[in-house]
C-alpha cells in the first residue's frame, strides 16, 4: 500500500500551464540565440574560403618550385588564372561563395622557382566580413593580416 504525506493529492506530471510556460521560455531563448548563430556561421564559411585562397597559394608556390618554371597567376571571377614559362594554362577554380568579391593587388603576381614571389595582397570579403592575405615575397607564403 502505498503512503500518503500531507498536501499529496495525488496527481503526477506537468499541468498545462507549466507545460506553456516552459515552451514560451525555450522560443524566447531561441529567439536570441538565432542571431549568434548565424553569426558564427558565416565566420565559419569565410574562414573556410580564405584557408582554400591558402591552400592554392601555397600549392601554386610549391609546383613552381618543383617544375623549375616561373608561374603568372591572375584572378577572375572565383577563378585564379595560371600561365607557366613553358606556354601552359590552367584554371584553378576556388570553393567561393557566389556573394564573395576576391581582389587581387596587384593583378598579376608572379611566383618563382626560387620560391619567391611580387608582393601582393589578396582581399576577400564575403557580406560583411573580410580578410586580406599578404604574398610575403621572400618565402612566397601567404600571411593573413
């Protein structure tokens, strides 16, 4: 048998105002933590597109230190524009979004096969955001500033 205290008077679980009142506390916490959310992930995306900008650069200095050939790189659209010693071509397409404006300063920048390079800054920005990477020209790596 089952014992009874005082002020029991035997219900159990949640009335329908208890229930209410924690859902409106849950959307009223959802409602401010949507913005931040955001926020941080379009930090996310912009830090995903500027570390594929480093990747290519480094990549691009790499081939023209082991094929022994200078390499002209230029940027258009969301593409970066190759041209080797030797006549070759080739396109490089970067994982840009379709809003993300890349600048290239100045617009041609040559890389070595002593692994220098002109120096040259790159500029992102996506939305509100942006982020600029120096060509250092002396180990030809990109710095973010």
């Amino acid at each position: 048998m089952k014992k009874r205290f005082a002020g029991d008077t035997g219900s159990a679980g949640f009335s329908l105002f208890e229930l209410l009142t924690v859902l409106v506390m849950l959307g009223i916490l959802a409602g401010i933590a949507a913005p931040a959310v955001g926020n941080f992930l379009a930090g996310l995306d912009l830090r995903k597109q500027v570390g594929d900008l480093m990747a290519q650069m480094r990549a691009i200095r790499l081939q023209a230190v082991v094929s022994g050939q200078q390499i002209q790189m230029t940027v258009e659209d969301h593409n970066l524009l190759l041209d080797r010693a030797a006549g070759e071509q080739e396109v490089r397409e970067l994982d840009l979004n379709e809003e993300s404006e890349l600048i290239l300063d100045p617009p041609l920048v040559i890389f070595t096969p002593r692994s220098t390079v002109t120096p040259a800054t790159i500029s992102l920005t996506a939305g509100s955001r942006s982020r600029t990477i120096n060509l250092d020209p002396l180990t030809a790596l990109p710095v973010i500033r």
